[in-house]
C-alpha cells in the first residue's frame, strides 16, 4: 500500500505519540480526579496529655516523609462530642474493603483523671473523611464479668477475611492482672460491638501487652505491640490466622534506648517498603524506621519532617481525590506559607500573623536576599504567584496563595536574617568558652526540646566570630558514659588549663541533681567522666533546692579555681589542684538575697568580681538575670540598685530569658551574653512546655563608668560577626 506524503507524516506522528504514551512512566501526583490509586497520606494522632490535646488531629503528606498539619493542627472532631470523658487518645483509622467508608477507633480517656480511669472506646465511620458519625462502647457497662476493669486502652480495627466482619482489638486490663489484648466483632454500623471479647495473643511471658498493630504480609498477620514491665519496647507476634496462633518473636524492633509506644506501620505506596514508627513520648518526639521484611528496621528520621508534634497515631494512604477534600476542608493559607524547604530558615521562628496577612521568615547570616526562593511546599492544587527566587532585599513581598475552595490571600512576606537564636534547635543554659589551642569559641548548652528536662547527652558547637557555629556532635552520653547517672543533663560549664604544658579542658555538669566532671585534651571532646559524683549531698546547713548547675570560675588574682552551683542556694568551694575534686572543708553558702533561683555565672572585671544569677522559673515568662559584685571571689555580695540586667520584651515577643554565661573577646573590653529564652514565637503559647523547649541568644554586654552593667537588650537580629 502506498501513502501520500502528507497521510505517511500524519501516520508517523501518531506512531511517535502513541509510543511516548507507552513508554511514560506512571503518574503519581496528577491523576485525574476519579483515579483510586493512592498517592497521599493521612496522619491522624493526638498531642498530649493536656485536655485540649486529647483529640483527633489530622496531617497530610505526599511521601510519607514530609507532614503538614490540616486545621492548623487542631481539632478535627469535638472530644466533648463524641466520647464520655471528653478526650480521646491514640486513634486508628482504617479504609473499608470496598474503599466507600472509613473507621476511626480512639480511647475514650482524659489522662488528668487517672491511667486507671478509662473503661470506654469510640467508634466512629464516615465516608468522605470529613463527615464522622460516632458511638461510645462502654466494655465494662456492655460486657459481664469486667467488674474489676481498670482501662481500655489503644483500639485498632482490621477486616476479618473469613469472618467477613470488622474486627476490633485493644488492650485491657483487668485488677492485678497485666494488660492483655483482646478483640470483639463490631456490628455492621459500626456502632458497638456485637461478640463478647476474647483474649488475641498470649504471651509466653504473662507480661503487659499493650498498643496492638496488626499488618497482614506475605500471608501472615504480624502483631506489633508494647511490652511493659520486665524491659519494655516494641516487639512482634506472628501467626498464620488473625485470631489465634500468634508465636512471640523475641527481639525488640524500636531503633533507640529510649521509651517508646504506639506502634503503628504502614506500607509505602510506591515500593516494596513499610515504615514503623513510634512514639518517644518521654522525648516528645517520633521516630520513624523503614523495613523491607517487618523485621530489620533502619532509622530514617532525617528524612522525616512535621510541623506538629504527633502522639500516639496511624497512618492511611490515601487517593487524589481525597488529598484534595482534605486539603478543600481543613488546609489554610497560613499553613501554606509555614511550610518551608529552604534550609536557610529557621522554620521554629517563622512568625504568621494571619489578622494583618503578614509572615516574617528569618535566615542564616550570609543568605543573598536579593535572589531568595523561600520553596514553599505546596501541594498541586495550591498556587503561589510570584514564586520562585524574589527579591526581599528591599523590603516584604506581596504573594498571593490561592487553595481550591477557598478565597485567595495575599501576605506581604518579609525574609530577613536573624543571628538569634545562634544554634538552630531547642538548646539550653549555655556555657560560652575561647579556646586558646583552637583559637576557636565554643558553646557547651542543655539539649533541650524533650518532656520535662529529660535530655540524657551533650552537644558542643564551635566558632571563630560568634554568629556562625558549627554543631561539634555528642560530647558527653550518659547513658553510654556515665556510670553514676542516667537521667537529665543539664547546665554544664568548662574551664581550660594547662596541665604539663599541654592543654586540658574540664567539664563540669549536672546529671540526676548531681554534679560530675569530665576531662578531654580537645574542647571538642570526647570527654571521660570522672567515674563519680563531685557534688552529690546538700551542703550544710542546706535543707531544700537542688545540686544543679555548676560554674567554674579561674582567679586571675591568684590562678585558684572556684566551683559555685545551687538551686535555690548559692554554694562555692576551692576546686583541689587536680581539678575533678573539691575543698570539702572550705564550702561556703553565699546565696545573695532571698529571690536567687539558679543559674550562678562568675567572672572578673577591672578588679571586681561579678555574680550573675536567674530568679523566678524557667517555665516563667519572666525568668530573668540579676547580679550582684563582689571584692573576693567567695562573696560577701554586693547587690547594686536596679540590677535587672536581662529580663523579657514582649514588644519583641521574647520571653523566658535567662540563664546566662559571658565572654570577653579581642583582648578587648568588649563583653558579650549568651543565655536563652523561649522559643520564640510559639513559646509564650506553650505553657510550662515553654520551659524546656528553649532557644540559646548572644547579646552585648555593655558597662557604665562606675562597672556597673548596662542592661542588655534581647534582640531577634543578634550580633554581627567578630573579628
């Protein structure tokens, strides 16, 4: 057969497209509307132990990496609505086997009224994840023979293939017996539970089994749970059926020493790979940990982001189409513009304010705000116009943020640098040291952002002008190098001397209300702990308070070391030559006046000596420094009128400001403060959270005439680099 030229080029050409259609890869974040495959995540959880956090959230990613908060990481449901208690804890969700209909189960629990308070979980069904219908079962008010039921903790659901039924397991426990899990059949409205329930596994053990998780692969039912009691963590139980035989493989799967719950796993969408991912609920945070075979697990929380802090929660792929109803429903504008990849914010200390449509990202010093791409993470319906590399350099920027469904905003973005905070994270009581081996600052902080004090190691940072640091790594790990003390590291201080004409560094810190010493010959580390507590007993005389947050402190007069430390009492004694022991004998109090808290910081000055301390507390807004000066480096003190030296200003919404330590640099009179303060701007919202979710500043200090000391003002610009 022959073609003219004009039909064997049209031939061609749909041989060409039709091969391009062939050979395109599948699409995995563009599908049409109606398409079922999923390309999306939802994260539904609860955030804490506080009342208001106990309620169902949600958070959407693309990934399974990178989650974004819906609602502004409120509420997706009322608790008062739908529970008896008025809170709900560690939700599971779950698609139905047509794909038509989700299920959410919850604790039904407010945790202020007990641990032992619960016996009640919440069903609840919708079928657009938005709309949710919801019951209460009461188990033992539903069920006999559960009079001595003291909790009903953590339900999951998963469809029972032979029983063509949806299967509900949980963790109870009944008087002096451990919690077990068991599991009942919801009826087909999902709103109770139609079949008396029954114990699921077995352990060998007879331990506590708690946070059940159960993922079908490969033809058998992985159980993942908590084990509590003699060691505790995430272990699993396998078995052939859903409901019997499950064999107790004996081997902790958690990525990390510290405890952990609520387990949940979820498979990738693309791949053969499933994430476990707990809770480090003492920590406040989450690991997540990939596995090819659910039982080899390696950590990838650095790859991992959140703009929330989850508890206990599930994971649920999702489709593109119900991305977008989530995101229609409960994604802001707001959320938008917090959600930035550019490494050169600090995104801890991005400032929205949604009544006056304005949003300040701060960035490292050096960053070229003239040709500035802020790489905001949007999803595919959302548009920014401009977007980009803009020029900040001038002054805000007008973008313009339009989500379907909703009206579109304009925020005048501002992009500035801002030297504090100088380490980027949550650190704390920091001690500032130059090292003359390494002609090299060092700051030697609290590694803070965990619940309630509760860090267990030690970071370093270096630098040669102030403003740019460099994170030196772990130090100090008292769980690996400390024999005496495993719990709270806190408030270090460090002196270099020259020991044999080499350099020696000692580090002084506090770790389990007790104060150690460590010696290295870098300033960097690594440093070996002394094998045992240099303060470890009150001092005479003393009754309350806490042997916490040590200093050091070298007389020029006269080359002796000092050692001050005390909470709620300032104590001093004479470091002994070999400078890991004290002059027991010569310990003296010289508490300077009745509102001292904490935090004593010493140095010398054109011939006096200067005390600075914190009063108030930590997780006070007005947390703050004072001082006081003295003719011996052992007191007496002599307290100025208006020694107010650092205290909040909230014109600039920074709180929480204290604990300091100082430098003097240049060999000259130039003296500069660093101390911390509460994250800023979240802190002053967080509560006593407030207190260990803390942010390290460098200030200058300035003097008057009389040695008297200037105020300093806490600033978000910070210093400039010295030189």
């Amino acid at each position: 057969m022959k073609y003219s030229p004009t039909k064997y080029a049209i031939l061609l050409l749909l041989i060409c497209l039709s091969g391009k259609i062939i050979a395109q890869p599948k699409k995995t974040s563009g599908q049409k509307a109606g398409s079922k495959e999923n390309v999306a995540y939802l994260f539904t959880y609860f955030t804490g132990n506080s009342k208001a956090e106990e309620a169902i959230r949600f958070a959407v990613s693309t990934d399974g990496y990178h989650y974004s908060a819906l609602n502004n990481n409120n509420a997706i449901i009322s608790s008062e609505k739908i529970s008896s208690t008025g809170g709900v804890r560690d939700p599971h969700i779950l698609r139905s086997e047509d794909g038509k209909t989700f299920y959410m189960v919850a604790t039904d629990m407010v945790s202020a009224n007990g641990w032992n308070s619960n016996r009640a979980m919440v069903l609840l069904k919708s079928n657009d994840l938005i709309h949710w219908t919801s019951a209460v079962v009461n188990i033992q008010k539903r069920f006999p023979n559960n009079e001595n039921l003291l909790r009903v903790w953590a339900p999951q659901t998963i469809y029972d293939k032979t029983a063509k039924k949806y299967m509900v397991y949980w963790s109870m426990k009944n008087g002096d017996d451990p919690d077990k899990i068991y599991y009942a059949y919801a009826n087909a409205d999902f709103t109770d539970l139609e079949s008396t329930p029954k114990q699921l596994f077995f352990s060998p053990t007879n331990g506590s089994c708690i946070d059940g998780d159960i993922i079908y692969d490969k033809g058998k039912y992985n159980l993942f749970f908590k084990t509590e009691g003699n060691g505790n963590g995430i272990k699993k139980a396998v078995s052939d059926k859903l409901t019997e035989g499950y064999v107790l493989q004996d081997k902790y799967l958690q990525q990390t020493k510290e405890a952990v719950e609520g387990a949940g796993v979820f498979k990738l969408n693309h791949g053969d790979e499933y994430i476990l991912m707990y809770d480090v609920y003492m920590k406040g945070r989450y690991q997540f940990t990939k596995s090819k075979d659910l039982a080899n697990f390696s950590v990838v929380d650095q790859d991992v982001t959140m703009d929330f802090h989850p508890r206990h929660g599930t994971i649920l792929p999702i489709n593109q189409q119900e991305l977008s109803r989530l995101l229609k429903q409960w994604y802001t504008v707001g959320s938008v513009l917090q959600t930035v990849k550019n490494k050169a914010i600090n995104p801890n200390n991005i400032v929205l304010d949604s009544v006056n449509q304005k949003l300040y990202l701060p960035v490292n010093y050096g960053t070229d705000l003239k040709v500035f791409d802020p790489q905001f993470n949007t999803f595919n319906q959302i548009s920014i116009l401009p977007k980009g590399k803009l020029d900040f350099s001038k002054g805000p920027v007008k973008i313009k943020v339009s989500i379907p469904g909703h009206q579109a905003k304009t925020y005048e973005v501002s992009v500035a640098v801002a030297n504090n905070p100088v380490l980027k994270g949550y650190y704390a009581d920091p001690e500032i040291l130059y090292s003359n081996k390494t002609a090299k600052y060092y700051i030697y902080p609290t590694s803070d952002g965990f619940n309630n004090w509760s860090g267990t190691y030690f970071k370093t940072f270096s630098s040669t002008d102030l403003v740019n640091w460099k994170d030196e790594g772990k130090i100090l790990d008292l769980e690996k190098d400390v024999s005496w003390a495993k719990r709270n590291a806190w408030a270090p201080t460090i002196i270099e001397k020259k020991v044999n004409g080499m350099y020696k560094y000692f580090y002084y810190f506090t770790a389990a209300q007790k104060i150690g010493v460590a010696v290295a010959n870098d300033p960097a580390g690594l440093f070996k702990d002394s094998g045992k507590a240099l303060i470890a007993d009150k001092p005479n005389g003393i009754k309350g308070g806490q042997e916490i947050d040590p200093d050091v402190f070298n007389d020029p007069k006269t080359n002796k070391s000092y050692l001050y430390w005390g909470n709620g009492y300032m104590a001093v004694a004479p470091l002994n030559d070999d400078m890991i022991s004290v002059d027991t004998s010569a310990i003296k109090i010289i508490t300077p006046n009745s509102d001292f808290r904490e935090g004593t910081e010493v140095f010398y000055r054109n011939g006096k000596y200067y005390f600075l301390w914190s009063e108030d507390d930590t997780r006070s807004e007005n947390y703050r420094v004072r001082y006081g000066f003295s003719d011996s480096p052992t007191g007496k003190i002599t307290i100025p009128e208006n020694n107010l030296i650092l205290a909040k200003d909230a014109t600039q919404g920074i709180y929480g400001t204290g604990h300091n330590s100082v430098i003097k640099v240049n060999v000259r009179d130039e003296w500069y403060m660093v101390y911390h303060r509460f994250t800023r701007p979240k802190g002053i919202s967080m509560g006593d959270a407030a207190g260990f979710n803390r942010e390290v500043c460098i200030d200058k200090m300035e003097f008057n005439p009389d040695g008297t000391i200037k105020p300093v003002k806490p600033t978000v610009n910070g210093i400039k680099p010295i030189h």
